[in-house]
C-alpha cells in the first residue's frame, strides 16, 4: 500500500495542494467535510480499501476483495503456479497424469468417443458408491442422507460479476491480437513482418513433422517440466539464453543495416 501514490497522501493527510492536515480529534463533522477527500479518506479507513482519483481528479474508494478474500484471478493464479513447480506432488501428479491421458485417448480415438467413455466411466464411479452407501445404510439401520450431499448443496452457478470480469479479460486480449495481427500484416515494421513470416515459415515444417495433438502433448510436458528445470539451473540457463539473445540481436542489426527502411524509428 506504502507504493500507491493515491493512498500514501491520506496516509499523511496530504491530499489537497495546500497539504491541508486531518482534522483535530473532537472536531465536529464540518471539519472533517472541510478537508479535501476527508469524506473518501475516512471511508478507507473504515473500510481499508485503496483510494484513486476520479476523472475530476477526486478520490473515490476502488472496489476490491473484501478483508480475507483475494481476488479470484489471484486464486487462479497461485494454483497454476503452485500446480506448474509441482508445490503438492499429489495434486500435481493427478493433473498431470489426467492431462496427459486425455491427450492419449484423443490421438487413439474420436473426440465424441473420449467424452462417451469419461461420462461412462464418472457415472459407473457414482452409481456405484451411490448403490454402497445405500446399502451400507440400510445394514447399519443409519440415516446419513445421500452421500453426495455436500456436493449438491454447493453453488456451481457464476455471477454476472464473473461472467463480465472473464469476458472483459478475453475481450482485452482478443484485441491485443487483433492489433498486433493488423500490424504485423499490413508491415507496419518490416522487421517484425519478416521475422514473422519466418516463424510461418518454420512451422510449416513443424506442422509436417507433428500433427495438433502431438504438440499439445509437447506443450503439456513442457509446462509441467520446464519451469521446474528452469528453477533449479536458472543461473546457467539464463547464461546460454543471454548469449543467443546477444547474437540474435546482431543478426538482426546486420539484416535492418541492409535491408532499406528496415531500420527502426528512434524512440
């Protein structure tokens, strides 16, 4: 919080140009209105969110997570993380395995076949700890109600809030693409086009060698290998990835050296 410009003046009681300070302890309400943002100041304090300036330049209370609930993107993210450096073994190893022989399956059999034989194979797993319990139940003379109880009572519906959220996030980087795309074929920078039209270049040979499932496989091992890897030799391998950065970029100064208006613009 001590980094946020908009917050730490409060902290201080410096908003207003004037550096106006907070009013005394006993002060009636309309010294606490005279000070500028005083209202939005006392509202974080109460509420311990962040403060930012409006489009008039006047702090209003951002909307966060509430005290003990991170956001979610958070959530999802520390699970990833903990997931791809392998934190819980167990947890990891399931993923992982679960991935992968889906993966498996798909280059083995057809996409409705795969969705078929995991519907068949979760139902069979269910009915039949739901027919145990049952009768388990009915030997012990007990009422322990339908054993996946806690499962049906949980809320597996998603707020608008979210809807919006995830769709605002994939509508940003649909137009990050978008942009980038336009950019990179009508030759904005011929550099980046040619380098561009290199990679399209490479991958139709990748393409020929490997086949969608085969690389999605590859990436899948990747993730869950190379950020460990990369953890333990970090200092060597950033080593090696300095020198290939170091001659790709001289390779790339020759080729904008030679090639008219290939140059960058100074920024």
């Amino acid at each position: 919080m001590a980094g946020n410009p908009f917050v730490q003046p409060f902290a201080k009681g410096e908003w207003s140009e004037g550096e106006e300070s907070e009013p005394a302890v006993g002060a009636g309400p309309q010294a606490g209105a005279a000070v500028a943002g005083g209202d939005a100041a006392e509202s974080w304090r109460a509420m311990k969110q962040p403060l930012v300036p409006d489009s008039r330049g006047q702090p209003v209370v951002k909307a966060t997570a509430s005290a003990g609930h991170p956001p979610l993107n958070q959530n999802l993210s520390k699970k990833v993380i903990d997931l791809l450096y392998w934190h819980d073994i167990k947890q990891t190893g399931i993923v992982f395995g679960s991935v992968l022989l889906l993966l498996f399956s798909l280059t083995q059999f057809s996409v409705v076949s795969v969705i078929a034989y995991l519907a068949l194979a979760a139902l069979s797993a269910t009915i039949s700890f739901r027919i145990y319990k049952s009768v388990l139940q009915a030997v012990q003379k007990t009422d322990e109600g339908h054993p996946f109880k806690a499962y049906l009572d949980m809320d597996a519906t998603l707020s608008e809030e979210q809807i919006q959220k995830y769709a605002d996030s994939a509508l940003v980087y649909v137009n990050c693409t978008v942009k980038e795309l336009r950019r990179l074929f009508l030759v904005l920078d011929l550099v980046d086009s040619l380098k561009f039209a290199v990679l399209m270049w490479l991958l139709t040979y990748v393409g020929a060698i490997f086949n969608g499932l085969t690389l999605m496989i590859m990436a899948v091992v990747s993730m869950f290998t190379l950020p460990v890897v990369y953890e333990k030799y970090q200092a060597q391998i950033d080593q090696y990835l300095g020198l290939v950065r170091t001659h790709v970029n001289s390779v790339v100064a020759k080729i904008q050296a030679k090639i008219p208006g290939a140059k960058r613009k100074t920024e």
